[in-house]
C-alpha cells in the first residue's frame, strides 16, 4: 500500500520537522537515528499501555513493533510511546480500585500531551484493560487526527479438572471458601490455572465490551478487536492498522467524522446485543463529551432498551470472546443487528467504507450457538437496562443478562455500608440476610473518589450461593464480570447529597429492571428533611491525584469526566 503524503503544510509535524528554524529540533530526531526522509515524512504516534502489571498489557509492545512496520510500509515514520494503565482484576477489592477510573482521564491526558509536545500527525493507540480502551478513544477523538485502535486481544480460558474457567470463577471461589464449599488446596490449584496466557479477561467483561464498542464504533479495523492476544494474526492486523492509518491522513479522515451520534448509537446497540459491561453506560458518554456530542447514561440506556440481547457471552451466558471470534467475531454479531435494523449503516469506519460497505459479505453462520439471529433473541431487550426514580434521579444502570424476568424485580428493606471494605465485611461474615438491599454508597466519582468496582463483593455473594437472593446497589460500579440484581451509578451520589446517602437500615427499596425504575419508599418530604441533617463525608484523599481529580470530576450520568470536552472548543489540535 502506498498512502505517501508529501505535502505537510497542514500537518501538525510541520512545526518540527519544517524550514530553517527547525533546525535544532531536527536534531534530535537526527540523534535517534532517523534519515532526512524520515524526518520529511508524516509522524505518526504509535501509543501503548504496555506494562508488566497484568496480562492485558504484557503483549503490546509486541503488536506495536507490528504497527510500526506498517507506518514504515505506507511512508511514515512512526514514534512510539507509552502509557499508564491500572488493572481492575489487581485493583480490585482494596484501594487501589480508587485508581482505576482516574487512570482513564490520565491515559487520555498524556496521549494528548505527547502528541501536542511532539507535533505528531496521526494515532495509532494500543490498550488491552478497562480504563485504557475507552481513555485511548477518547484521545484520539480529543486530538482529532487520523487515527485507529487496536486492542490488545483477550486471554484465553483456563482449564480447571476439566472445565473452562475465567478470573470469574476465581473471585466466584473466594465466596465458596468463605462457607466451606471449596478447600484451600483448591482454590490453590484454581489460581494457577484460570489465567494461562497473555490477554485481557475472557469474558464480555468491560474490556471486551469496549473492543466490541472499538469495531462498532468505526475507530478499529473489522475483525482486529475480537482475536484473542496470543493469536499471531494480532500481528497482521496491527501491521495493517499502520499501513491505513497513512491512508486516513491522505484522505484527511479524522475520528470525529466517524464517531458521530450515529457511531455512537451503533457503540450502545453492540453493548446491549453482547450482555457487555454497565461500565459502557459510562464510557460511551465520556468518548461523546470528547467530541462535543451530548449523550448520556440516559441515551445509552434508551439504546439498550430496544435491542434485543444475542449474544450468549459470559458471565451470564456460556461463551467467551474467543469462541465469537472463532465463529464469526464481531462483524457477526454486528451483521445480524444491521441486517434486522438495529445498527444504522452509513456510518463512516477507519477503512475509509462504511458499516454497511464492511459488512456487505459477512455470511450468517448456521453452524454456531454463540450469536443467535437479532430476530430470534435470547431476550427481546438488551442485556442492560437503565433505571431511574426517587433513589436515582441522575439515573443508575444494571446488568441483565442472562438473569429470567421473574428475577428482574426485587423488593427489600435497605442494609447501609458507607463503603466497600464495610460491606464485603459483612459477606465475609454472613451478617447480612436473604432478602436485603445492600447498599454501598460513599464510592461515586467524587466520594471515594474514583468511583471503585465491587466485584469481590457480587462474587463473594455468588459463592456463598446467595447471588440472586440479595440486590446491591452503589454509587460506584459493578465490575463487567458481576452478575446478579447489582444496581451501580447511582446519582446523585452519596457525597454530594444524592438520596443514597440519605437512606437508613430498614428503607424499604424497589429495583425493577422491567420497568426501568429504583425507589425507595420515602416521601418527598421525609428525602427533604433528612437531607437538612445531611451533612459532607470526609475521605482520605486529602492531597496528590486522587485529590485533583475529586476536585474536577463530574457526576456518571455524563460520564465522571474531568474538562469541559469538545462542546467548548475553538480548535482541535489537529487543526494548529
């Protein structure tokens, strides 16, 4: 492929690498190696969250040396650098969890600030965890040069005794060791073996949901996001992400012609159809708020409402993204939505075609259970559901997929934590009963800060049996890997006067999932005068980032982002 640019006048690199006084900054690039045609060429910045914290990460410093090769194929000269990422599946369960949301805004700043400093002129970005999927995408939307995703790949499934397992299983057994069901041997044997390779959680947790919303979207190559990170065709899909990207910057196609309101609907129905992550729900209005587009917990929730849920992915279903990838991949799923009118078509990709255009010789495949038609669902509503009411005006969001109907209502009497560690305490214990609402509040955005996961506290649950005979809610989030009534996003939230600190052991609260509501049964008046003796919680974080970003951050309805996005800009950096 030959996508030579020599033209640079309007591109940011222009700034380094042109005219006489440009002289000393060509030094440097001169120092590093680099040949006068080199320097001359489009640079292209190739971004990875490679680290050696977990799995997700460990294999994409490997992909981007194939991503450079293609830069270097098409013309252009390739600069690579790195990026911080947390890991949920460490973070979770203590206070590191505080740092994963925050770590999404610092990924997405330092993208930005190192293009900006470097005058790159395109964006190849490499994630592989929860937070730096969705905080690479809203960097290259932010920056607004050509630009293309590409995911790290998934993990494949352990084998324990003979069954496919996943982290799931792990955290699932914690809660079975806790009441006797599992020994300490086992759980031993267990840890050893459900993670065997390189890759991120197996399952339609949230960074398989945000590779799915990756591809739907139109910022990666069709195909590329659903093989698993220790296949070597990962290579050849980074290798032609760097070739197309040159393609983009020749074309002057930039994301934020692709990730349109359109894009962004195509994003939520992809999510709702897979069973995917709530933590969407908080993603996909974060990336719309990057490009000036208003889209809410609201919009998304509207979204999930009317498509229908086909995909029989864990953890409510059977399968992990390996096996969809094995069937068919993404463009299946995405194909049956489209060929039955869910997906809107004339949406604009990274390959220069449409929807429409990438998917016209996708063939159904018969031979396979993982995806079923859009017209014959597993259910006839997405795998997540939006609710609203008296305990969540700014709205809250639940996992429902794989859970039957009858499960989908719950009514109990409210047992209150003002925090996780409290809690996963009382599971630990088994303080709590049959029939309640455990209610951990103090987690949002501003409150924890950082808006912590609680899956050790659902999984615990799971373990011990007791799964789908309690509901949580929180103004935190639930992992991607809960299942069960676990209601998360609750907003207002708790810190900043919402109802959910204003609840009391014993309130009597409703979640129905059918109707799209979350009450409690207390009056107007009764939230009001509570609420006068409602006063501030303190929390820790006193000083450094935790503290900077509690300082900033907005509420989940919008997405707990940190600036005034796209709505409020003069110029993208792309156009400097």
């Amino acid at each position: 492929m030959d996508a030579r640019v020599n033209d640079k006048s309007k591109l940011p690199s222009r700034h380094v690498t042109e005219g006489p006084d440009r002289a000393p900054h060509r030094s440097y690039l001169y120092a590093m190696g680099l040949t006068r045609e080199q320097i001359h060429q489009p640079l292209v910045g190739v971004a990875s969250c490679w680290n050696e914290a977990a799995p997700c990460n460990i294999s994409l410093m490997r992909q981007a040396q194939a991503v450079k090769k293609g830069v270097a194929a098409a013309h252009g000269t390739p600069r690579e650098f790195c990026t911080i990422t947390v890991t949920d599946g460490i973070a979770m369960g203590h206070a590191g969890m505080r740092a994963s949301l925050p770590s999404r805004e610092v990924i997405a700043d330092s993208v930005e600030l190192t293009m900006r400093g470097h005058a790159y002129d395109a964006l190849v970005g490499l994630a592989g965890c929860d937070k730096s999927l969705p905080g690479m995408m809203m960097a290259m939307v932010r920056l607004n040069v050509p630009s293309i995703f590409i995911y790290g790949g998934s993990i494949l499934p352990g084998s324990f005794r003979g069954r496919p397992v996943t982290v799931q299983d792990l955290f699932e057994a914690v809660g079975k060791v806790a009441v006797g069901d599992m020994s300490l041997e086992d759980l031993d044997e267990l840890e050893q073996v459900a993670c065997p390779s390189a890759g991120a959680c197996g399952a339609q947790f949230t960074a398989n949901t945000m590779a799915t919303v990756s591809e739907a979207i139109g910022l990666a190559l069709p195909y590329s996001a659903g093989a698993p990170a220790p296949y070597e065709i990962r290579d050849k899909f980074c290798a032609a992400a760097g070739e197309k990207v040159m393609e983009l910057i020749a074309k002057n196609i930039r994301p934020r012609d692709i990730v349109t309101r359109k894009a962004l609907e195509n994003a939520a129905a992809t999510v709702a159809a897979s069973g995917g992550s709530t933590n969407a729900a908080l993603h996909l209005p974060a990336i719309a708020h990057e490009c000036g587009i208003e889209f809410t917990l609201f919009d998304v929730a509207e979204i999930f409402r009317r498509t229908p849920y086909i995909a029989d992915l864990k953890p409510g279903g059977r399968y992990v993204a390996k096996d969809m990838f094995e069937v068919g991949g993404i463009p299946l799923l995405m194909k049956t939505l489209l060929d039955h009118g869910y997906l809107h078509g004339d949406c604009l990709t990274v390959t220069g075609r449409t929807i429409a255009e990438n998917l016209e010789k996708v063939a159904w495949n018969p031979d396979q259970d993982v995806v079923r038609p859009a017209n014959a669902p597993i259910t006839p509503t997405g795998g997540v559901v939006g609710l609203r009411g008296n305990l969540a005006p700014e709205g809250a969001i639940v996992k429902v997929a794989g859970m039957p109907a009858e499960k989908q209502v719950f009514t109990g009497p409210a047992r209150v934590f003002d925090g996780e560690e409290a809690c996963f305490q009382a599971v630990q214990n088994r303080t709590y009963k049959e029939g309640e609402v455990l209610v951990i509040r103090y987690e949002g955005p501003r409150g924890g800060p950082g808006m912590r996961e609680m899956l050790s506290t659902t999984a615990a649950l799971y373990g011990q049996g007791m799964g789908d005979k309690v509901a949580l809610i929180t103004d935190g989030r639930f992992s991607g890997a809960t299942r069960g009534f676990c209601v998360g996003h609750v907003g207002p939230e708790a810190a900043v006067g919402g109802p959910i600190g204003l609840i009391r052991d014993g309130d009597l609260i409703t979640l129905d999932a059918i109707k799209g509501t979350l009450d409690v049964a207390l009056s107007d008046d009764e939230l009001a005068e509570r609420r006068k003796a409602w006063a501030p919680r303190p929390n820790t974080a006193t000083s450094g980032y935790l503290w900077k970003y509690a300082q900033g951050v907005g509420p989940a309805v919008t997405g707990a982002v940190t600036h005034p996005g796209g709505a409020k800009e003069t110029q993208t950096y792309a156009d400097v």
